[in-house]
C-alpha cells in the first residue's frame, strides 16, 4: 500500500509539472499529498511549516494551521515540511489526516537552509522566495496574511516555487530501539543549536555538553559551568520508557566519566514563590500521549503535560536569566498544563498570580551554579 501510495504521488506530481530540474525557492524530495483547501496555482505567499510526527505542538498548531488556511484559501498556500523518512509521516497521515499539503525534505536541505531547529517552526515567503516573516505557527494571523498580501503583487504557481530534488531510498527508523539504557556517539565539531527528539521508544538529544546537561536537567545554561575543550558534542539517545524520578543530566555526566560541583552565585534572578499556588491540571491543552511538550510563541508559552521545573525552564531560557522557585511542594513535580505571557514582564507577573496564584519578583540574588569537570582517573 506505501509503494503504491507513493506511486500515485509521483504520478500526481508530474502531471502538475514537478520537476526535478525546476529552479525552486525551496527544496523538498516529495509531496505526500496536495493542499485539500488551497488551489497550487498564481499565489502571492506560502507558508512553510516545519514540523514532526514526534512534535506534539506541532500537531496542534497543524489543526490551527488548517483553520488559517480556510480562512484564506487564495493567494496564500500552506506547506507542512518534515525531514523525516515518507513512510513515518504516511503512517502518521493514515492515523491523523490532515487538509494541508504535506512534503518530505529527506535530505533536510531546507531544514539546514534556513537553520531550523527547533519545532514547531515557520516562514512566510512571497512568490519569489523572499523571507518575510518568521516565527510560531501559533502567532501567524489571517490579519498578519492579508497585510502581506496587501503589499505583493508578484505571483508564482506551487511547481515555481517548490523544488524537487531527487529522492533517495531511505531506512525507516521510525521503530528504532535502542539495545542499551543510554547510547553516547561524539559528533563533530561545529556550533548548532540543541536538537531534541522525543520518539515512541527513545528520547534523542543532540548538542553540546552545556546544552545537553541544562536541558536534561533543567537548568538555566549559564548556571552550568564548563572548559571550553570539555564542551564538545553529542548525540545522546535514552531508551524509554524512562525513570521519572532518574536524574538524566547525572546518569549522562557520570556516563562520560565527570563529576559535578555546586556553588552559588550572586546576579540578577527571576523567584517564583509557591505560597498558594493554583496549579492547572493535565486537561486544558491536549496535544498527544506524549508529555512535557512546549508551544514557544512570541510572547507565550503554552505546555501540556509539563511540571513547574520544565516551566521554570522554558521560562529562563526565553528570558535568558536564572528563574528560581521558591516553597517547593510534591505538586511542583507533577505534571500540569501551562498558558503564560512571558514578553512583558508586568503582564507575565499578573497572568501567574491570577491563573496559577504563583508570585514573580525580578530581583539581585544568589543562585546555584555547577561545574563540571573530568573525574581524577
């Protein structure tokens, strides 16, 4: 059925006129399947979705994406673009249907292109492949669309615009198990940013060791303190299903054989004090089985299924300063649902005291940091 089903998107394909010799803006390997709401010819925008079948975000903000696109069905086409292999995302789509077009960057050239890493992620581009706006798929609007549209004039039908560029036979290794508890592989050098796969039978981390340590364990990364020469990187794969009360970051560290020193400093901090706090529960936002997943927009983070320490997080790398919670109780490890404002910070004090009863204050104070270092042989 998957070859047959690939068959018929070749065929389907060139009859729209794909070609592999097209002069695109934007490389893809295939298209799964053709936009069931927009028409592929004369637009003046297209919006790229980068997203995975592994991203639970990213399958909420496809519904949303959907609903933008009957908003606006012309002149403006939508493209949900995943590197993953075809028969992962054409299993995905026989479970979870979806009216958009969906496409396959095998090679992840448009991935590299544009420095995707983190998902969910996407760009409005006009008719020429100009980049004009970047950002959440939560933050794109119809309001947002019909300006741009205001101000093009150029047109191009989805076979300009879209490259295909040969495909290749590729593994599926949507299965894959992996045969120990942990699996470290050194990569090669070179700056990238943090790139996490959370799959059915594993979770994948890749990056450097900072960036690793602080997203194992939460931590803010300049409260992580390492030689630049140690700082080297990583692909780390933890084999599921994992022991909540294991800490990952540790069981890493010691794994590469380094040890951990805590010392305090003293700079500017984000508190959060948990004196009678009103906690949301697990059934606001539903984005899967899967949880602990984060929507970053511009000015909010929504979460499903994450505890105040993931929060905490999230919080201070888009704030980048150190966030520290205060009065901890057993209900700050369990798992709940988020909706913050982060931008402005009298906004994001009134939105947690009013929806989760937790008070914020900006503040100097001191705050842990810990080094790492090579254990004495």
């Amino acid at each position: 059925m998957i070859v047959n089903t690939l068959k018929s998107v070749l065929l389907v394909l060139m009859v729209m006129g794909f070609t592999h010799n097209a002069v695109g803006q934007i490389n893809v390997s295939e298209f799964m399947q053709a936009s069931k709401i927009a028409s592929a010819d004369d637009n003046k925008l297209y919006y790229v979705d980068f997203w995975a079948t592994w991203c639970g975000p990213c399958i909420h903000a496809k519904k949303y994406l959907s609903s933008i696109q009957r908003q606006v069905p012309n002149d403006f086409y939508i493209i949900s673009l995943s590197e993953e292999n075809p028969v992962t995302v054409e299993r995905f789509l026989e479970k979870r249907p979806s009216d958009l077009a969906v496409a396959i960057d095998n090679y992840g050239e448009t991935f590299k292109k544009y420095k995707v890493r983190a998902l969910p992620n996407g760009m409005l581009f006009n008719a020429n492949g100009k980049k004009l706006w970047e950002g959440s798929p939560g933050d794109l609007t119809v309001n947002l669309i019909n300006r741009y549209l205001r101000q093009e004039r150029t047109r191009s039908s989805l076979n300009e615009f879209v490259n295909i560029i040969e495909e290749v036979a590729s593994e599926d290794i949507s299965d894959y198990i992996p045969t120990k508890d942990l699996e470290i592989k050194p990569i090669p050098a070179g700056a990238f940013d943090l790139q996490v796969e959370d799959a059915n039978n594993y979770l994948k981390v890749k990056g450097d060791l900072k960036a690793i340590v602080g997203y194992l364990a939460k931590i803010y990364k300049n409260q992580i303190d390492i030689d630049a020469k140690a700082n080297t990187n990583y692909e780390v794969i933890f084999k599921k299903p994992l022991n909540p009360s294991e800490n990952l970051a540790l069981k890493f560290i010691k794994e590469l054989g380094y040890g951990v020193e805590r010392s305090m400093k003293k700079g500017e901090v984000l508190t959060l004090d948990l004196k009678e706090p009103r906690f949301w529960d697990i059934n606001q936002i539903n984005w899967g089985a899967q949880s602990g997943k984060f929507l970053v927009g511009d000015s909010e983070i929504e979460a499903d299924n994450a505890t105040l320490k993931a929060m905490a997080y999230q919080l201070a790398f888009v704030l980048d300063v150190p966030v520290i919670i205060n009065n901890e109780d057993e209900r700050s490890f369990q798992n709940h649902d988020w909706r913050i404002h982060y931008k402005f910070f009298e906004l994001m004090k009134a939105d947690l005291s009013d929806s989760f009863g937790i008070e914020v204050e900006k503040k100097m104070g001191d705050y842990p940091v810990y080094r790492i270092t090579k254990k004495a042989p």
